[in-house]
C-alpha cells in the first residue's frame, strides 16, 4: 500500500480539495484518517488545542479571563474538554459545564478528555439546570460553544433548546466548536434554535452549510482550522468510503424493500460473467438479483446457484432483434440499478444491440461494464452523472476513448476525466491502483493486488457497485465503497499466503467483510 500510495502523491499534489464539504464527506475523512494511521484522540486533540489557540489570540486573557465552556456528552463536547483543558494552561479561569451525565459520553476518546480534565484544575459542573447555568453566564468574560456538531439529527429539544435560547440572551461573545450547536452543518439553517457565534472554529473544512448566506448571522466570524487530516486523505478511498454507503435493513423491511438488480450479460461462449456479477450483488445483501441471458445459456447460469432468478431472451447472444424482449424484461419489474456487459461478447450484432439498449435505459441506475464498454467508442450517449458506473480497464478506456493512454497515475487520471466528461458518466478506471472520477470528484483506491488479476474480479466489482447504487447511493460513492472493498477482500486472502485465489473466494468472504467493516468503530 505505502509503494501505491508513493506514486500516488505527485498527482494529488497538484490536485485542488474542495473549500467546503457535507458532514458526511467530513466523517468519511475522518474514518479514513484512522484507517490510514491517525487516530480518533490525535485529532480530537488537535480540534481543541487549536480552539484554545484561537481564543488565546482573539480574545486575550487580560480581558476575558473568565470562560465558561458548556459541552454535550459527543465528540463535540469531547472538543470541549480539550480546549478547556488548553485554556487553563494558558492562564483562564476556566468552568466546564457537561450538559449530561458523564456515563452518557459516547465515545472513546471523548471520556478519555473528560478524565483529563477532571484532573486539570478547571472547575466542572454537571448539570443541565437553567438557573445555575444563568448564574455561570453572568460570571463569564466568554462562552465556548460545544453542545452539538455535525451529527445533529432534527430539531434541538429541550432542555438544550432553552440552554441555547439563555446564552443567545447573555449577551457574552461566544466561540462555537467546529459549527454553531443547533446549525444544519449541511443546510446552514437553524434546527428549529441555534447558538449565534461571535466566532466560530470549523475544523479541516468549511461545512456545506456555511455558503447559505443565511448562516452567517449563526456562525459569525469563521476561521477553518486544520487538525491534522493529510490534504491526501480527502484523494484515498478507505472504510468510511464504506461504512457511509452501506444501508441499515429496517426490522419491518419485506423483499425488495433492499434492493433489486438486474444483470443484463452472457451469451453462448460466456456464461461464468453474469452469474459471478449476480452472486456477488446478492452477497452484498441485495434483496433480488435478476440475470437475463440468452436461452441458450440461461439453463447453464441457473445451475450455479438456486439463488440465481434467470429470465432467458431468444437466441444465443444479444442481438438487435432481441433488444425489445430485453427492455421488456427490465421494465417488467422495478429494479433499482441494472448492470449492463458482463460475457455479452463482441460481435458487431451484440455491440449494436448493447447501444440501441442503452439508449433505451440510460436514465437508469446503470452499471457498464466488460463487453459493453467496447459498443461505447462510437457512441454519444449522454447518461446521468450521477447514476452511472463504467468500469474499464486501461485497454477498454483507451478504445472508449480512441487513444492511447499511458500508464501513469497522471496519464490515467486525465483519461478518467476526459471519458468522465465524454460520456457525463463516474468512471472507475481498474488497475492496480483504481482512479475513480465523476465530473471534478476525483479518489484512488489503493486495496487490491496481482491476485486479482484473476478473470471474474471485475464482475465482482459491477455486482457491488450494483448493490451499492440500488441502496440509493449515487454513482461516485457507490464506487468508491465497491473499488475499496472488493480490494480489501482480496488483500485479506492475500495475506492468508494463498498462491492463487478465484472469484468465488472473493464472493464468499463478502458477507462477513460487510459485517466486520460495518461494525469497525471510529
């Protein structure tokens, strides 16, 4: 990983990160940040130290030496108890006030800060009571802010809407830790109430939120303060790529309710292909996998699996004179995301009838994959950014393109962005290190090794990405969660010293590698 990540570096370097980005795309950073080696208390550390930092040059402890810092039991509160822990350093005369039993502080690294403090000389109340916290109002210079962060859910409920309510009405400057409590970090309005900031800290980016001119009456001044996350953490896919694709099954959830994918794929000198694809999306955990074959090997794909459902089309091999029977079958059932290639073959009736298809779907959730990248070099088909996948190799992109490519991680990454561009598709150009483009997103994978050079991998690829779109995810994500997964799986049976794997190893270990990933905490 660390050679792949070398030469990736260059070119990142030379990349420009977004300024803002959603709550979401911040705790993706963040999980990636630790996969990568830096760990949870590090930049929690980093966040409160350098919110103390602020305060120390903004508001000068010869005239506001009094601060009153009030914390939630999250990670923000956990923010909280650093910067206090920091200010008393600096000379303050600092009250912390933990709105909430200490039992109730959520995370690692939060109660770890919370102990910290309890052995610094700062004087901490727990409570939630109105008046005593009116009465530490008025004996402050300065309030810091660090009730709520980007994990808000809903509206502020009691009693931290009145607590917000009594120290907009202090008239006490206040510092908010990371976003104003109350404030949608991605809508930029209030949750019903929200902290009315002097200044607000916002740590590695500004939130989404904050181009809402609306928000400025809330997060008043803004300084974006880095705590530590590598500039190439935002290029990298890693678990929060994952974690934040995955769905979370409803107990009252019948079938279909998580996902319907249909492989369109196969003919009579492949068959293997559209049932890897199809094993692969249903071990993912898609409700209902559909492969339509042709008739001649529809027989063939059923034997692999009882899970298998097969619609069979006339004849050997997709044709134009079959194309109608195919959308018929796709439009006779809601599926959420269709994959379109694998084993189609390449004859010049299959590639006619792959863009006459397409043309007929494209406002679809599809993923393109194999055979049917070859149909695309003649093609203007414009597709929806956002709901399509195409997964070439360098060989396929070079003829979807009608150019030689060089091998380079920069030469690769300007033909994902040209065919990005070229077709208004997210592209996940295979290779050993995956570049993964739609529009101006752009990321590397760097899971995956010569082991997978296998015949079949790719086809594990599509399914993922299939099962990860028709969670509803759009298409950039769902195939960065599916290139860093499906390598993951194959560095861990890598490193069980296999000499070989196949790609029913890989499919096999799906399931317990979703459930494992998933639980991973951060």
């Amino acid at each position: 990983m660390e050679e792949k990540i070398n030469k990736i570096i260059p070119v990142i370097r030379k990349l420009t990160p977004s300024p803002h980005a959603s709550s979401e795309e911040i705790r993706i950073h963040e999980v990636n940040s630790y996969y990568y080696g830096l760990k949870p208390e590090i930049l929690m550390e980093n966040a409160g130290a350098s919110v103390a930092e602020v305060v120390h040059e903004r508001f000068p402890v010869d005239n506001f030496s009094n601060v009153l810092v009030i914390c939630g039991t999250g990670n923000n509160g956990g923010d909280g108890f650093v910067c206090a822990r920091h200010l008393t350093l600096k000379g303050y005369s600092v009250k912390v006030v933990l709105l909430g039993s200490p039992e109730k502080i959520r995370s690692r690294e939060a109660k770890l800060n919370w102990n910290l403090l309890l052995m610094s000389e700062t004087k901490v109340y727990t409570t939630t009571d109105l008046d005593l916290i009116s009465q530490l109002l008025n004996s402050s210079d300065l309030v810091v802010d660090a009730i709520f962060g980007i994990g808000l859910k809903g509206d502020v409920k009691e009693p931290f809407r009145s607590i917000i309510e009594l120290i907009n009405s202090s008239g006490k400057p206040v510092v908010s830790i990371d976003l104003p409590s109350g404030l949608d970090a991605d809508k930029g309005a209030p949750c019903g109430v929200s902290i009315k900031a002097t200044l607000t800290v916002t740590f590695h980016k500004a939130k989404l939120g904050f181009k809402n001119t609306g928000s400025s009456k809330y997060v008043g001044d803004v300084i974006v303060s880095s705590i530590g996350i590598p500039k190439s953490v935002e290029f990298l896919t890693g678990i929060g790529d994952f974690k934040f694709s995955l769905k979370e099954r409803d107990e009252f959830s019948k079938k279909g309710d998580n996902g319907r994918v249909l492989v369109i794929g196969g003919s009579d000198r492949y068959s293997g292909a559209p049932a890897i694809s199809a094993l692969a999306s249903l071990a993912c955990g898609v409700d209902i996998c559909v492969v339509a074959a042709p008739k001649a090997i529809s027989n063939v794909i059923r034997s692999f699996s009882p899970s298998l459902i097969v619609w069979s089309y006339k004849g050997d091999f997709l044709s134009e004179e079959n194309v109608k029977q195919v959308l018929e079958l796709a439009q006779s059932y809601e599926f959420d995301s269709i994959v379109v290639g694998p084993g189609l073959g390449t004859r010049e009736e299959t590639l006619s009838a792959i863009i006459s298809l397409l043309d007929e779907i494209k406002d679809r959730r599809l993923v393109i994959d194999a055979d049917a990248l070859k149909a695309l070099s003649s093609s203007e088909i414009k597709f929806k950014l956002d709901n399509v996948i195409m997964t070439p190799h360098l060989g396929e992109l070079s003829r979807m393109l009608t150019a030689k490519i060089g091998n380079s991680v920069a030469s690769r990454l300007e033909a994902a962005r040209e065919a990005s561009q070229k077709f208004n598709s997210t592209i996940l150009l295979k290779g050993p290190i995956d570049t993964i483009v739609s529009g101006d997103k752009v990321k590397f994978n760097v899971t995956g090794n010569a082991l997978m050079t296998v015949g079949g991998t790719g086809d594990i690829l599509s399914g993922m990405c299939a099962t990860l779109m028709a969670w509803g995810n759009q298409a950039f994500k769902a195939a960065c969660a599916a290139s860093f997964v499906n390598g993951f799986i194959g560095d861990m049976l890598r490193d069980e010293n296999l000499y070989s794997i196949s790609p029913i190893d890989i499919i096999s270990r799906i399931p317990e590698t979703f459930k494992r990933l998933s639980l991973k905490q951060f």
